[in-house]
C-alpha cells in the first residue's frame, strides 16, 4: 500500500517536472544564487572586487551587536512595519468587505480598478506625488486653506507621519486583495443563517466573518510586513531627518562607503529576525486562522 | 532607490563588456550624470570635429566610480576623478600616464592646479585638471536681505527647521571640521565636531542627496540655507532662474579639484586625449558656463574668457577668497568608515 502511493506520488512528480522546470530553473538563476553570494560576501573582510586581499571573519555580524545604533534602527524598523500594518488593517479591511459583499457587477469593477491602480504607477512616482500634496504651500495645504474659513498649517513633508502615509497606501493594495479573495469565498447562506439566528452586526462580525476571514489578513499582514521593516526609499524622501531606519543604514553600506560585507551581514540579520518574528507568531496565527 | 541602479549596472556592465568590444573611433567616458560631459551639444560638436563617437557611462558615488573601472578593465577611455581619489585609483593600477603633449590645452591649466601634488606621481602626470570648485553654503534670496559671511547662520534660531545639509558622511564631518575652526585633512579634535554636528541637527528640515532636492526645496520656499555646491548653485541661479545665491563664509569652504584620467587598458588613448583637449577647451567652458552652469575650470585662459563679473571669474578667482579655503586631500577607507560611524549615529539619536 505505502509503496503504491510512493510511486504513484514519484510518476506524478516526474510528469509534474516539466511544469516545474521554469519556475525552479529561475528561483535558482535569480534568487538563489545572488543570495548565497551575499551570504558567501557577509563573511568576508574585503570585496573580491577590490582586488585587495581578503579572508573570512565574523566582525561584520558582530559589529552589529557591538554597536547599539543597529539595535535602536531595527527596533524603530520593526515598530515602523507594525504601524504600516495596523494602518493597513484599518484601511484595507473594511474596504476588502465592501468590494466582496455590498458591491456587485459594474461599480465592483470600478472600485477594484481604482485599488489596483497605485500598483501601475512607479513606486518613485508615487513617492514624489506625496512629496508634493504633504508639504507646506503644497496640494492638501493649499485645497484646504480654499475651503477652510479659518487659516490652517499643513506641513506633514519630511516627519515620521509622511513616511506611515507613504508606505500604507503603497501597501494598502496587497491587505484589500488578500482579503477580498477570502471574504468572497464566505458562503453567503452562512450570513443569512447567522441573522436568521439573531445575531447582531457586531457579533456577526466578530463570531463568523473576521474568523472566516482571517487567512486573508494574516497573509495580507506577512506580504505588507515584511517589506516594511526593510524599506529604505520612502522613508529617506518622505522622512527628511527622522528618515534613518534599518533599510537606509544597509543602503548606506552598499552605496555610500561600498562595505557590501557589512550592508549583507546587516540584511541577513533583518531577515533572520523577521523570519524568527514570523515562526513566533505562526502557532497563534494558525490557531486564529 | 539608488539600489535598483546599482544591481542594474552589474548585470548590465556584464553584457556591456561582451558585447561592446569597443571599436576604435569610439570614447568612453565616465563621469557624473548631467556634468558636462554628456550636454549634448558638447558631445555633437566634439564628434563634428574629431569623427571620434561619444558613448556616456555614468556613477553615482566614487566608491562606483572605482568599482566600473575594476569590474570592466579596457571598456573606458575616459574617467573622471575627484583628485582626492587619484591616489587609490593609482594605487589600484587602475589609471596609466597621460601624454600631456598631446593635449595642448594643457599648457593653460594653472600651474598650481596642473602641478598638484594629488595628480603627479614619479614626474608623471596622472591627472588633467578640469574643473574645481566649492562646497560651501547657498541661500534662498527671498529669506535674506542681506546674504550672511558667517558658517554659524547655519544655526541661527531663526532658521530652525530650514536648513539643509548633504547626506554625506565626508562632507558633514569636513563642514563640521570648518566650523569648528579645524583643518579638513587633519581633524585633530573629532569631539568638537561631533558636537558642533550635533547642535545643527535640531535646525534641519532633511537632507539632500542630488541638486535636484535642493532646487525644488527652493522653488518650494522650504528651506532658507543649507550646504550646496559652487557650480550647482550657479546651474541652480542661471540654468533654473532660482532664487539661489552661493555664500563663500568666511571660516572658509571645502574645495574639490576634479580631473580627468585615462584608464589602463583603453583601447582609445588618442581619441581620449582629444576628448581631455575638448572638455578643457575655453571655447566648451565658456558655453557650458553660458548655457548650463559650471564649476570653476582649471584652465587660466578658460576662466579670462568669461565676461569680467562672472561669478566664476570675480568670486572665485577672488584672492581673498583663495585664501580661506580648503582642498580636499584623500582620505582613507578607514576614516570613511569612522566618519559614516559618526554620521549615521547623528542621523539616529535625532530620532
């Protein structure tokens, strides 16, 4: 019997392989191999490159814990992915529920159209297009003070606030269409159902939607997360002098003193951490979900 | 945002170094973007006259500068170095010896320029001169009546939360260094400039990172000062009708000599020598002044060509003026280290 299924799982394997082939033939081209020569470079004192002699060393991962500068960027870089996330939440779901459940046919598409457009446009652009609105004399200050009797200043540009506006509408996107595919698959009778039980808006929100929904938002929530906590454009256009966080200081490394073996150690410890904060927090999310 | 570039040359300088077997009538020069080399007008007039084709690369820091010519030895015919890294680029056998006979501008470059000690090794010239200039500071017209001598405005109250410095380890350590009364290659007391540093973070709105920041801050009215340098102030006043004016204060300014060198390995060494001929050529320089904005050139002959109260020739040619600044000398990896240390510690206690 367990030899049966073995070789049936192994002849579907092999007919499997050509479907396979490109994807893993690309992971392995694109991915896998300029990862594990950074992971080869975060264990060397000197780039190859420079033609300058060079031997393996730990120094770059332990300058990390040497100096507490890289502790209170990962922790501002975390608590900034939190923020994103939360704001992603707050805006992403609600409209997610809209789009699944109250809209139907025409407007549907519309509104989804107008949720995925922010993914057509460069991510510099749209960076630029907030640069403009947010500062002082700039859109939102200008429209409001037209319409406001009372004179108000709106100067959000170069503040940590610019740089949450920035990231969640760049990543708002992922959280609607995370949870518009698992709100739509609710079966429509289960609802109907828990009214006919007489349960109020509130608990059929809490007792069967958001539970029935939680795939989406976990998924939605690691895909905004992640990203995040490395982002290093956003804040450095929109954060001015509070716009120094984990992402920014690797950039630093790799463009401004060339230390590509420190700027790898560095990414690979944020990976490890947010791989580490992730395996932590799978137990609690797949009982949740 | 710089990185998508990055990862982009090194795959691209792959195909370019196969497939780009560089043919005998073409220059390849590397230079900043946007830095006279690549003015189209420039590049058309000097294939008009030489039939040598012009083909552009381009860095973002010198760091890259030096990392192009590693990774693609034979693909440059031209490079421009910041003096300050003749030395490394040397050191690294990455530059050969420049036939100044066959560049007859060469004659009129200012013998303290030609003769700098950063460009001449052995009695060999590794270097021409091309261009120098100022990082000091610029101001927006419309915040000052009368434009202000001192480094210190830089922390006047009245300025809090309009002021704007480079994001640049070296810089802000050697503009610390001027204020603080110390010389740039020598800084003997680091803690005064840490705390000199330290005290102009309150007065920043952000900081800039390319010309273009800082002129739409200006356009924008968000900033009064900041640091910026000598010949993007002019581009910014004459190219883009700003209301920007260079303040040379008088505990004086970093100076920084760019030169052009000829890679080992080119496969154009005349085509490049004719190339250095033209860039140093008062004829480009009074038209790239003229249209665009430009540093100061290191041709004497050059500089006598601009109308007498042009700011490069009254300004910059200044005496006064020559006395109080400072050149830029190399520095070393490690201190580049120490400094990015101390600038990035800045950047996050401001948190």
């Amino acid at each position: 019997m367990a030899g049966q299924v073995a070789t049936g799982s192994r002849r579907g394997l092999r007919s499997a392989l050509p479907l396979l082939l490109p994807a893993y033939l690309w992971l392995t081209v694109a991915i896998f191999l300029p990862l594990s020569a950074m992971v080869f470079f975060s264990f060397m004192t000197e780039l190859p490159l420079s033609g300058k002699a060079w031997s393996f060393t730990l120094d770059n991962y332990a300058s990390f814990f040497s100096q507490p500068l890289y502790l209170t960027l990962l922790a501002a870089s975390l608590r900034l992915g939190l923020e994103v996330t939360l704001w992603c939440v707050v805006i992403g779901y609600p409209a997610a529920y809209v789009l699944a459940k109250v809209l139907r046919g025409r407007s549907r598409e519309a509104i989804f159209l107008l949720v995925i457009l922010p993914f057509w446009s460069n991510g510099l652009v749209r960076i630029f297009s907030w640069a403009m609105v947010l500062r002082e004399g700039g859109i939102l200050d200008t429209a409001l003070n037209a319409v406001l009797p009372f004179k108000i200043n709106i100067d959000l540009m170069y503040s940590y606030p610019a740089v949450i506006i920035g990231l969640v509408h760049s990543y708002v996107p992922y959280m609607v269409l995370t949870c518009y595919l698992t709100l739509q698959a609710i079966d429509d009778s289960l609802i109907e159902a828990g009214r006919s039980l007489g349960a109020s808006r509130l608990q059929m929100l809490k007792r069967v939607i958001i539970p029935l929904s939680m795939p989406g938002l976990v998924a939605g929530a690691a895909l905004i997360f992640v990203p995040v906590v490395g982002s290093f454009m956003e804040p450095r256009i929109l954060g001015g002098r509070t716009g120094t966080f984990y992402g920014t200081i690797i950039e630093d490394q790799f463009v401004a003193v060339f230390n590509w073996p420190l700027g790898a150690a560095l990414s690979f410890i944020l990976l490890a951490v947010v791989l580490v904060i992730l395996a932590l927090a799978s137990p609690v999310l797949r009982r949740a979900a | 945002m710089r990185m998508p570039k990055l990862t982009a040359f090194l795959t691209a300088t792959a195909v370019f170094a196969s497939a780009l077997a560089a043919t005998a009538d073409e220059v390849h020069v590397l230079n900043w973007k946007g830095y006279g080399a690549d003015e189209p007008w420039a590049i058309a007039a000097f294939e008009k006259a030489t039939g040598n084709k012009v083909v552009n690369d381009f860095f973002n820091s010198e760091q890259e500068m030096l990392t192009k010519l590693r990774t693609n030895p034979g693909l440059y015919d031209v490079v421009m170095i910041n003096a300050a890294f003749n030395d490394q680029a040397l050191a690294e056998k990455l530059i050969q010896p420049i036939d100044v006979s066959k560049i007859p501008n060469y004659a009129d470059i200012s013998p303290d320029k030609a003769g700098s000690p950063m460009l001449n090794h052995d009695g060999k010239v590794f270097g021409v001169p091309w261009v120098w200039g100022l990082t000091a500071l610029a101001i927006n017209e419309k915040a000052f009546e009368t434009p202000p001598t001192s480094i210190g405005e830089m922390w006047n109250e009245a300025h809090k939360g309009r002021v704007t410095i480079r994001d640049d380890a070296v810089e802000a350590v050697q503009f610390g260094a001027i204020a603080t009364g110390q010389n740039i290659n020598d800084i003997k007391d680091m803690e005064a400039v840490k705390a000199k540093l330290t005290s102009l973070m309150p007065q920043i709105r952000t900081f800039w990172s390319s010309e273009n920041d800082w002129n739409q801050m200006v356009a924008s009215n968000q900033i009064d000062i900041g640091t910026y340098w000598s010949g993007s102030a002019d581009r910014a006043k004459t190219h883009f009708k700003l209301p920007v004016s260079l303040v040379i204060p008088g505990e004086g300014a970093v100076a920084w000599l760019d030169a052009f060198s000829i890679p080992v390995g080119a496969k154009n060494v005349a085509g490049a020598e004719a190339f250095i001929n033209y860039m140093i050529d008062p004829k480009f320089y009074v038209e790239w002044v003229t249209k665009v904005g430009a540093p100061v050139s290191a041709n004497a002959k050059a500089v006598a060509a601009l109308p007498e109260d042009a700011f490069n020739r009254k300004v910059m040619g200044d005496p006064e003026v020559a006395k109080r600044i400072q050149f830029q000398a190399p520095i070393t990896d490690a201190q580049r280290e120490a400094y990015l240390a101390l600038w990035q510690e800045l950047k996050v206690n401001v948190k």
